[in-house]
C-alpha cells in the first residue's frame, strides 16, 4: 500500500488513494437520517455546478474549500461548519495550496424540512464551537461499527442545533418569475430520472417553448436542466455502488448509457472513478 493510503481498522468501509496525498472514503451507515458519509483529502480536484438531493454536512479539517452557492461566493474559513441545502447549486476547489481533508455527512429531509432551504441558503457557513465539535463527534461515532445508537443521539443533537441556528422560512427564489414552470420541469426530471424525458416532451407537457423552459429553469435554480439531472443520477450511482452493486450495472441502473458514460460523469463531479469509489467495500 502506497505510504500516504491510511486505513484505519473498524473505522470505514475502504479507503482508497486516488492520487499521491489524496485519499477518499464513503459509506452508508445503518443510521436513520444519514444517506452517506463521505471523507475526502484533495490537492486539484475541483467540483462543478451539481446539485445533491439531500442535505450537505461539512466540515473542513485541514486547509479550505471555496465553492459557489446560489450565485454567491463562499468559503469554509477556520471551524466552520458549513450547511447546504439540497437542490441547490454549488461548486467546491481548494482555497488553500496543499488542498482540503474535509468530512461530509449527507442528511435526508428528515433531519431538516424544506422550510431551512432559503435560511440555508442565506447563511450556509454557521461559525459555531458547539455544533463544529458534535459534528466531529458524529462522524467518529459512525465510522465505528456498533456505535450506531450514539451516532442517533448526536444526530439529533446536531438537528435540533441546526434547527435553532436557522429561522424557518419560504424556499429559495420564492419570487422569481417562471418558479412554477422550473418546478414543473425539476418534477418530470425527478420523475423520469433513470429513464429520461427529451426536451421536446417536456416542454409540451409544460406548455412552453423549449428554450423558455430552459431560461426559466436556469433562472430559477442556478443551473441547466441536464446539469440537475446528471446530478441527481451520480447520487443514485453512489448509493448503488455502496449497496454493493459493480460500476457496469449501476450505469444503466442510474440512467447512464454505459459504464464509461458513467466514469466520466462521476469523476468530475465526485473525483474519482466509480470503480474505484466502490472497491472493496465490505458488508455493513
């Protein structure tokens, strides 16, 4: 194993080394409320626009991310944690020379209702000791088979906090015009997401001109209609690869051609292959 791969016993479910001083882990937890927990140390690798379905727990060890949200420049400063919310926009690049080592845990609707989406979106970066040391807390109780029933009380913890931290209020980009015609359009790609739905047939049903339905979506949301859609695919492809399934079945199985359709989507936006990302990985 090469010097800078470090597994740590009991802890994850694989690690693997994508380049020289880089090493990923990712795995799905038998806690309810948690879709994946993914650790990463990059030095280049840098995240296009993509959107997730679910909540973005992050916290950043070592160096700095810079990333876009909703068309406004952020960052993960000092002990930030940092909170995005699903179906939003976003980017991600090293902000510091030698890269970021960051900790994510994607949270369901569960945890947070659509009614923190615009307070999250407003304020994603919460500068707080406490919940930066449950969350720390959190990841080290998942990593560590057997300890899923304290993995649930700091989960709620972290919720609750969560909760106070952010006052409840109306989805993103309530007042933008066309919002009701880009939902419409976020419903059929939601709907038809392994399958597929051409732009034609989905303005039709809309009742809008194709190219109306575009500006409006990415108007709206922050980002192309095909960028959402091969978003939301690389999330199924994670969660079926985890599950255990090999990169040429979980292609079609997420709405890819082929497994190098796949290979190509995913290592732009997650940084790695898909075969590499789930190599390895053990029985829950």
């Amino acid at each position: 194993m090469p010097r800078d791969c470090r597994v740590r016993p009991r802890s994850v479910l694989y690690v693997l080394c994508v380049q020289p001083r880089q090493e990923i882990s990712a795995w799905r937890p038998p806690v309810a409320g948690v879709v994946e927990v993914f650790h990463a140390h990059f030095t280049r690798h840098a995240y296009p626009m993509h959107v997730h379905d679910a909540w973005t727990l992050l916290i950043v060890d070592d160096g700095a991310v810079r990333y876009d949200l909703d068309r406004h420049e952020r960052g993960t400063p000092n002990d930030t944690v940092s909170l995005l919310p699903p179906h939003v926009p976003h980017n991600g690049s090293p902000a510091t020379p030698n890269g970021f080592r960051k900790r994510v845990v994607y949270l369901d609707m569960t945890q947070l209702d659509a009614r923190f989406i615009g307070p999250a979106v407003d304020g994603p970066d919460i500068i707080d000791p406490v919940l930066r040391r449950r969350v720390a807390q959190l990841h080290t109780a998942l990593a560590t088979r057997g300890d899923e029933f304290e993995a649930q009380g700091r989960l709620a913890l972290i919720a609750e906090r969560l909760r106070e931290r952010l006052r409840p209020g109306p989805g993103f980009g309530s007042a933008v015009p066309d919002r009701s015609i880009a939902q419409s359009l976020r419903d059929l790609l939601d709907a038809r997401l392994v399958e597929g739905i051409a732009l034609e047939e989905a303005a039709s049903m809309i009742h809008v001109h194709p190219a109306h339905l575009v500006r409006a979506f990415s108007a709206v949301f922050g980002i192309a209609p095909h960028q959402y859609l091969v978003s939301r695919r690389i999330d199924l492809a994670r969660r079926l690869l985890l599950d255990g399934q090999p990169p040429r079945e979980a292609a079609p199985a997420a709405g890819f051609y082929d497994q190098s359709h796949l290979t190509r989507h995913f290592k732009r936006i997650v940084g790695t292959t898909p075969g590499r990302y789930g190599r390895a990985a053990a029985p829950a």
